[in-house]
C-alpha cells in the first residue's frame, strides 16, 4: 500500500455526488436537445432541403451524443481525480520533508 493512502480514500478526490448528478443531468438535456439538432443539421446540409426527423433517428442521434459526452466526461473525471492524487501526494512529501528538516535541526 502506498504511503499516504491510509488517511484519504480514491473517493475523497472525485466531486461530490450531487455534482456528479448534476453534471449528468445536464448530458442528459444536452443529448436530448442537442442529439436531433445535429442530426438535422447534418442530413440537411448535403442537400439544402427540408427533412423531417423520425423519432427513431433522433433517439440514435441524441444517444451518440450522449455516448461521447459520457466518455469526455469520463476522460475529465479521471484526470481530476489522477491530478488530486498526485497534488496529495505531493503535499504528504513535503510535510515529511519539512518534519525530516525540522528533527535535523532540533539534533543541532
């Protein structure tokens, strides 16, 4: 086990839940939202011409959409955690650096 692990949990260094619900929530109405508008935007551009949108394609749309928000916000999550952790870390060294000079000094 590595040192420093003992007094914070992986879990200490993510968002709180409530953001995470939040965060969520809005890839969810963005996918909603923004999922179809691509869609129509894309199929509309080739040709220049009104087109409906069925549901179904709208639905596969906005999920692709949401697929790709969930793994960019994956990707985010993970590296804030990552960065936390090293920053923690970083902060346990030092603190037993600064504990290392100051019993050096004390012996003097």
């Amino acid at each position: 086990m590595e040192p420093g692990l003992d007094d914070a949990t992986i879990r200490s260094f993510l968002p709180p839940t409530r953001n995470i619900l939040v965060h969520i929530a809005v890839i969810a109405a963005i996918s909603v939202i923004g999922g179809p508008l691509l869609g129509l935007f894309v199929f509309n551009a080739p040709r220049g011409e009104m087109l409906t949108l069925s549901l179904g394609t709208g639905f596969a749309w906005g999920l692709s959409f949401a697929f790709v928000a969930a793994f960019v916000y994956t990707a985010w999550i993970l590296f804030r955690t990552w960065k936390a952790y090293h920053k923690h870390m970083a902060a346990l060294k030092m603190e037993a650096f600064y504990r290392a000079i100051e019993g050096e000094q004390a012996k003097d």
